[in-house]
C-alpha cells in the first residue's frame, strides 16, 4: 500500500486542502459512496469525510456480512500558520484514506470484501496546538463530542481508530501497536484473532499498546489521556481496537517531518487485512460469552462512557 501513502501524503500535504480535494481523489479510485461536512468550532472550522465501501454481501446492499469501521483519529493534519507542512498528527487520516484509496483500486481490478467498510476523519490544515507531557500535541477546532458524532457510524459494527502515538514513554517502538479491545466501558485482552493478524502482517512479534482506565473515558473529565485514540469507544456499543502509529523517542504530534510513510503503509495494510478477515467472519475483536460473563459478575461498566459524576 505504500503508493496509496503516497498519494495520501502528497494529497494533505497542502496549506489549501480540504475535503473536497479528498472526495476528488477518491472519486478518481473509483470510490462513489462519499461525504463532507464542514463543522465550525471556537477555534476554527474542519471538513468530516465519510466513505462508504460496498462489500459484495454488505449491508448496505442487503447482505448480511459485517461491516467495519476505520476511522482517523487525529486533531489536525497541520498546525499552519505556526508550523509549515503536515504534522505527525496526520498519521491517523493518511492512513486510512490510504485504505480507502487501495480498496477502490481493488475494485476497480475486481477484488471487493465482503462486508462494507466505513472510513470516517477530518480534514484541518491549521488546527491549534495544545501543552502536553512529554511533548506538545495537536488540538482541534471541534470538541470531542462533535469528532465522535461525525466519526463514529452507527452502521460501524466493529471498530479501528488510528492514531498517531507518538507523544509518550509508555510503548517506545517505530512501527505501530494495537490496543486491548474496549467495549462498553470495559478494557478486555487482545484479540488473538488481531494479534495473528499483525504478525502474519509485520512479520514481527505483536505490539500491545497499554490501556488505562482514563485512556477509556471521555475528553473534558479533567483526566490524563495519552491521547484520543479510544475516544470512539465513549460513543459506541461496538468493540474498539486503537491501531497505535508509534516511535522509538516522544514526538510532539504538532512536529513536522516526523511521519515515517513505510510506518503509516504496515499500520494500514494491517487494517486492511483485518478488514478482509472480519467482513468474512474470521476475525473476532472479542469473546461474546466472557463479555456476558463479566457483566453477569460485575454489572455494566458504560459509565466510563460518561462524563461521570462531575
């Protein structure tokens, strides 16, 4: 997928881009099933792209195969007028737009999955900036909860968010790394099913990104968060997977010339593989009866879904 990257990179890499542009692009892969909406916020404006990709049993043609989220989790794609060029942030929206790109070209040559795939991100070449420990991030001119009402698809049954996370000392590795799954305000194990997927991808040993219980509840709570990656799982019953874009050294998410294409082209293929292997049915993100098990002895944990008792 590294050309796809590329294409992406070159795409967002401009001081004027916006979701028009990426609706063009992707119209020009071959991709049909597209959406922008511009959202205004305090600190600025930002474009939300939604792509659906139609799988040959899909549900949005009726069929009865599972459809998967891929979403782009960042705050902005640059910090312009402060910072020239695409910032480590972008990481997230290249790459699945990458996916997107290559699952148009797929069709085009005959290969589509089985079940539909929603990509959801947003577009903002002059996003602010925000202090952070270790290493400054990016912030976002919408809140949270506009992001997650714009991003997270009440069709996703499963879900990807990628993120750039880079800017911490807690997984210090160049590549990417996933996350337990988080459902309903529980952190559960990794998926085994994910876990293969990501060796047969990387040809390496797994990388789990660690999850606290504040990484799993909602921006504004006053909580340390090592970044947005699982605030999708705020706004959703589905499983939530954080596919993590990772460095050897904290790297401020507003830095330029720290996005590493070949890191960004092993995180979206691997998404893309899982997306093959769950629209089929052979991927699980998590297990149903020790799900119902937990509940059975502990109750509903989806108040970290909240705002909690502020």
């Amino acid at each position: 997928m590294l050309k796809q990257v590329i294409d992406v990179y070159e795409l967002l890499d401009d001081a004027r881009v916006n979701g028009a542009a990426v609706l063009a692009f992707l119209k020009e892969r071959g991709v049909s099933d597209l959406s922008v909406k511009r959202i205004e916020g305090e600190r600025g404006s930002t474009d939300f792209v939604k792509i659906r990709i139609p799988g040959t049993s899909g549900k949005s043609g009726g069929g009865g195969s599972p459809t998967l989220g891929l979403i782009g989790r960042l705050g902005g794609i640059g910090a312009r007028p402060s910072r020239i060029g695409l910032v480590s942030d972008a990481d997230g929206a290249i790459a699945v737009l990458a996916c997107a790109a290559k699952l148009g070209d797929m069709a085009r040559k005959g290969d589509r999955l089985a079940g539909d795939i929603v990509i959801a991100t947003h577009i903002c070449p002059d996003a602010p900036t925000q202090a952070h420990d270790p290493v400054p991030f990016m912030d976002s001119p919408v809140d949270m909860r506009a992001m997650n009402a714009h991003e997270v698809d009440p069709a996703m049954e499963a879900i990807l968010a990628v993120d750039t996370t880079k800017g911490n000392r807690i997984l210090n590795h160049r590549g990417f790394a996933v996350s337990p799954t988080i459902k309903e305000g529980y952190i559960l194990k990794p998926s085994d099913d994910i876990l293969d997927i990501m060796e047969w991808s990387t040809g390496l040993s797994p990388k789990v990104l660690p999850v606290t219980t504040q990484d799993i509840t909602p921006y504004g709570n006053g909580l340390f968060h090592i970044n947005s990656i699982l605030q999708p799982s705020t706004a959703t019953k589905a499983p939530v997977v954080g596919v993590a874009i990772t460095a050897d050294r904290p790297v401020p998410g507003c830095g330029t010339g720290a996005s590493r294409e070949t890191d960004i082209e092993e995180a979206a293929r691997f998404c893309l593989e899982v997306a093959k292997a769950y629209t089929q049915g052979n991927c699980s993100f998590f297990d149903p009866r020790e799900v119902e098990l937990l509940k059975r002895l502990y109750g509903p944990m989806d108040r970290f879904q909240t705002m909690g008792a502020l």
